[in-house]
C-alpha cells in the first residue's frame, strides 16, 4: 500500500501540526500579531530609561519558533505596520505613526528581523533540545537589542555605552527569566508531540 508523501511529511516547526492551509498560515500571523500586542500590555516604566520592562521580547521569541520564519515574520511585520496605522497594542496601549520616531522603535523593528532568524533556526530543529533553544534565544536577544540599541543612540543622542546602560544593561536578568521559560516550554512541546504520535 503507498502512503501520501503529505500524511508522512514530518512538521518542521509546532505550527506545522495544525491542517495547512492558507487560512491557517493567515490566522496564525494575525494571531501571533496579535499575541505580541497583547504581551506588550505587561509594561513596566522604568524612571531611569525611555525603554519599558513588557512581555513583547517573550512573545515574539517564542511565537517565532513555534511558527517558523514566514509565518512569524508576517506577524511581526503586520504588528509593526498595523501599530504605526493607529491600532494601539505597541507597549502600554500606544499607537500611531509618530511612533516610527520613538527612541524605542528600533526595537520593533528588531522583532521583525529577530522573528525570521529565531523561526530559521527552529525550523532547522533547535527548538526541540535545550541547548538549541538557548542558543536560538540568546541570538534572538541579541539581534533584538542590535537595532534597539543603536535606535536609542541615535534618538536621544547619547553613545553606544549609555544607551546599553538605558537599553540593554537592566533587562538582561528578566530576559534570562524568559529563556527558561522557553527552554521548558518549547523542546517540552516536542517532546509531547513526539510521545502523542507514537
């Protein structure tokens, strides 16, 4: 008896294990645009900094690897687009076109391009050990705090030390918080997935 190569067809990502379809592939980039925007509610403002304490960095690390790098940077794409059109879920309910010249907006654009690297990198199976997960993390932060940083330096006018000490410095231990959230979460999912099937 020949078996469908698409029954066979392993999924590559978690999102994969939903039926595909081109509606699936849309709900899914508005949802997780719509996830990002409800995480970036959490937001805490810090006196000394322009740069808020919000659940943004945790929502589009995790939605990116569990929906891949077309799917996630869709939705990033469609966060940030829809966000500068008016529809207020960047941090702390705001919104609007004038945003593009917030010191923070950089880190916006982060997302989008830290969704594609950290959806690649799942895709390729990292999300589905430890180790894997922490490293595509930490690279996900790291390209994050790249654009937002050197965003920050350049809207304020201070050097690159000063904005790391605004930007980067006091967020770390919160970001290390959610990488092990992550690293249960995601390679925890897999190994359900993996349990489930046999």
């Amino acid at each position: 008896m020949t078996t469908s190569v698409l029954s066979v067809k392993k999924p590559r990502v978690l999102a994969d294990l939903v039926g595909g379809s081109a509606i699936r592939d849309a709900v899914l980039v508005v949802g997780y645009a719509a996830f990002i925007g409800i995480f970036a509610q959490i937001s805490v403002h810090l006196s000394f900094t322009p740069v808020p304490v919000t659940g943004q960095t945790f929502a589009v690390l995790i939605g990116a690897a569990a929906l891949g790098w077309a799917r996630a940077g869709a939705g990033t794409l469609l966060y940030a687009l829809a966000g500068l059109a008016g529809v207020p879920w960047f941090a702390g309910g705001s919104g609007g076109v004038k945003l593009a010249s917030a010191p923070t907006f950089g880190y916006i654009v982060g997302f989008i391009i830290c969704s594609l690297l950290v959806g690649m990198l799942a895709k390729s199976g990292w999300d589905r050990k430890a180790i894997g997960t922490v490293l595509a993390m930490v690279l996900g932060n790291v390209v994050i705090y790249a654009f937002g940083v050197s965003w920050l330096a350049a809207s304020i006018h201070v050097t690159a030390s000063k904005a790391i000490s605004l930007g980067m410095t006091p967020f770390l231990v919160g970001d290390l918080i959610k990488i092990m959230i992550a690293t249960v979460l995601l390679p925890g999912a897999w190994y359900g997935v993996s349990k489930f099937s046999k």
